[in-house]
C-alpha cells in the first residue's frame, strides 16, 4: 500500500500535523488583531520605548519603538510567541520559540494559504526537508527547528512602522 518506509513518512506527516494546526492555540492572527490569553497561559506587554531609551540616546530609535508594543505569551507548555503590535492596534509581525510549535494557522490568519503554498514550492525545489523561508513582497516566515525546539518569525513588510525591519521580529 505504501511506497515509502515509515521512516520517511513520520516527518512529512508531523509537518503535516504542523500545517494543518493541531498544535497548541495560537495568539494573534497576523494583519488582525491580538487574540485574548489562552487557558493555562501568561502575557506579558513589553514595552519597546522605554527599553531602547536605556540602550541608545537616539532619538529615531526611541520614536520608531514607540509606535508599537510586543506582547510576550508563555505558554504551560513551554512556548513563548510574541506579537508586535502596531500603534492602530494590529499584529504585524509574529514570533515564537520552545519545545512545541504553535499552530501556524490560527498566527498567520488569513496569510496561511499563502504561506502553506510557498512551503509546499520550496520543499518541491529542494527535495528536503529543513527549515522554510518563505519571503514575499507581502509575507516573510521564517521557520525551523526539531522535535522539543521549534523557533520562527514572521511579519507583513509592508505594515512595518518606521524605523522597525523583519530583524526586529524576535
């Protein structure tokens, strides 16, 4: 009935389960707006302006980290995401890391088929499995990790504030 060895199968299948959201819940929905705590978890706001202010005199650094805020969810399990929020109160940009990974399908909203497509091109492109960058003009994700340490980011370029690169999606 199968062509392939179990072994080969069992990561097409967890990348799979990964895809297809039957991970732990998610946070935000990438373009919208946060999402309430989930059961069993804490949030935490962090506040951008005042720890750049310490770091550098710069006013341009101050001025671009004020025009959002990063609400760090820790998980029971482990995993941390955080969203960045714009000052109008939408996610533009998701990170998470820990020993499970969040269901990329409730994080990127809307933007998962577009993301799920761009998996699905490059793992045909390179015939492996690894960690996935999909960059387009309108999505960048970055994704990668092993069972018990699973680590990405993505955001939306073009609702970046000023100031604010995808490197500051962590």
């Amino acid at each position: 009935m199968w062509n392939r060895p179990l072994h080969a199968a069992v990561p097409a299948a967890l990348v799979l389960c990964a895809l297809a959201g039957l991970a732990q819940p998610a946070l935000a929905a990438l373009g919208g707006s946060p999402m309430p705590t989930p059961t069993g978890a804490t949030a935490t706001t962090l506040n951008p302006t005042a720890r750049a202010a310490a770091q550098s005199a710069s006013a341009s650094v101050a001025s671009s980290s004020s025009s959002y805020s990063v609400r760090s969810t820790a998980y029971s399990t482990g995993t941390q995401v955080r969203e960045y929020i714009g000052a109008g109160g939408a996610v533009f940009g998701i990170a998470w890391n820990g020993p499970r990974m969040p269901d990329l399908q409730t994080l990127l909203g809307n933007y998962f088929p577009q993301y799920a497509s761009g998996v699905k091109a490059q793992r045909a492109a390179r015939h492996a499995r690894g960690p996935v960058a999909v960059e387009q003009s309108d999505l960048v994700v970055h994704s990668g990790g092993h069972m018990g340490s699973f680590f990405g980011q993505a955001w939306l370029p073009s609702a970046l504030p000023a100031g604010i690169t995808g490197a500051d999606i962590k």
